[in-house]
C-alpha cells in the first residue's frame, strides 16, 4: 500500500482541504489502531504471539509532513504525466485535489447558477492594500487611496475576502483588516509571502494618515468627536460584516465606482 495512494484516498474523501500535519497524523492513527487490534487479538489467542503488522502498514509509523510532501510531489507528477484532468495543490487550509484550470469552462456549466464576478478597480485598489499592509486601519487605507473606502470595505467584507481581525493600540481603537482564508482560496497562495514581490512592496514606504489635533482644548475636543465619529463609522462596518440585513444603503455603497462587474 503506498503512501501517495493513502493520500489520495485521504483528499478525495475529504470535504475539507487537509495540511499536511493533518494527513501524516491521520496515517499514523491509522497505524497505532492496527497495533491495538493485533495487540488485543494475541491477548485473546486470536493471533499468535510475536505477530507483527504487515511491513507495508509497519512503515508507516513514522510518517512525517517531509513525507507527505514527497509523495504528493510523486501524485502530482503520475497526474501529469498521465494526462489527468486534475492535481493536488496546497491552500492557505491545506492540500485538495482540484480540476486544472484549462477544464474550468466546461466544470462552469455543473454551476449554471454561478457566474464568476470581478472587482472594481478601487475594489482591487482596497484590496491589494490590505493584502500587502495588513493588519490596516481605514484610515491608513485612506490615507493611500486619497479617498474615503467605505464602500470598498464594505463590498470586501460581504464578499468575505476581508474580516476584521482586531483594534489598533491608537486614540479611538480603529479597526483593523486582514484577508480571510478565503481571499487565499481564491488568488490560489498558502500566505501572503506568496504574493507577487512580497518582500519589496511590504517594506515601501506608504503615506500615513494625518496627525489628529494638536494639544489644545479645541483640539482635544475635535480629536475625540473625530475619534467617536470613526468608531461609530468602523462599529457600522463590523456589524454589517456580520448581519449585512442590518446595515442601511449609503450614497457611497451606491456610486458607480463601487459596483462590480460580472465575467459572462
């Protein structure tokens, strides 16, 4: 029994992609409950004494994520070589077998109900930001786009590529976004050290979001209506991301920079 056949039996049967930590310890549970049974099955005189596993499930004992790896190496290339309409590719969640993408026109029309859609550009634009800079705050998002991304945000997050994953250490506690598991589902990338020149665009410097009012008591009272003001704005933002029902059309969600167009 070899070990890439074990796999693949593994990723088929899976509803969900498995890591590769997750397929070795699944192989080796595998072994410890054969060694259980033939250890209760000679206590029960079932099996003679000194009866050891079959070599090809002994071996086994030891897998480890380096194996796992090497075998899916050796799936992936019988695949290849064979002319199969599909292969194993690892995710942010793990490996899953998937059609290759020259098939994806005819596996479309098993969904006639889905049809794949494209963002906007200022979409993109959002998107991109967050993806190289995250953890971000809107207001540093502003302050590189130039313009407000309520809306932008908000179409991210009912499309689930953004959540938001905690508040900044900073006066009023912005919001701070971060891509899903979903968004690195989609872009086909384990990581963000996956995307394109990662290491480059993650260390240019960016503009900052303006200083709020000097030390002053006009000033101070301007900093916190300002700071309740953007809390109030990012608290609608989380709540929607939850329960979209809830959240009231705006005129910036409505404007036709922020729709999306369709792939027909």
């Amino acid at each position: 029994m070899e070990l890439a056949a074990i796999i693949e039996a593994l990723l088929i049967a899976s509803e969900e992609p498995l890591p590769s930590s997750e397929l070795a310890r699944l192989i080796r549970a595998r072994v410890a409950e054969a060694e259980d049974t033939l250890a209760t099955e000679i206590e029960d005189g079932a099996a003679a004494e000194g009866s050891t596993l079959p070599e090809e499930l002994a071996k086994l004992a030891n897998v480890d994520e380096n194996a796992i790896t090497a075998s899916i190496v050796q799936l992936n290339h019988s695949y290849e070589t064979s002319g199969r309409a599909f292969l194993c590719s690892e995710r942010a969640k793990g490996w899953k077998i998937y059609t290759r993408p020259e098939y994806a026109d005819f596996v479309r029309h098993l969904f006639p109900g889905r049809k794949p859609s494209r963002l906007s550009g200022p979409a993109m634009e959002t998107l991109a930001i967050i993806a190289y800079r995250q953890p971000v705050t809107k207001a540093s998002l502003e302050a590189v786009r130039g313009v407000s991304c309520d809306g932008m945000l908000q179409k991210l997050l009912d499309r689930e590529l953004v959540k938001v994953g905690g508040r900044a250490e900073l006066p009023g506690r912005p919001l701070l976004y971060e891509t899903t598991d979903l968004f690195f589902e989609h872009f086909g990338i384990k990581s963000v050290e996956d995307l394109p020149n990662a290491n480059e665009l993650r260390s240019v410097k960016l503009p900052e979001p303006e200083e709020t009012a000097e030390s002053s008591p006009e000033g101070e009272d301007e900093a916190q209506s300002s700071a309740k003001t953007t809390e109030e704005a990012e608290k609608q933002l989380a709540l929607s991301a939850v329960s979209p029902e809830a959240r009231p059309q705006t005129d910036s969600e409505n404007s036709p920079d922020d729709t999306t167009t369709a792939d027909q």
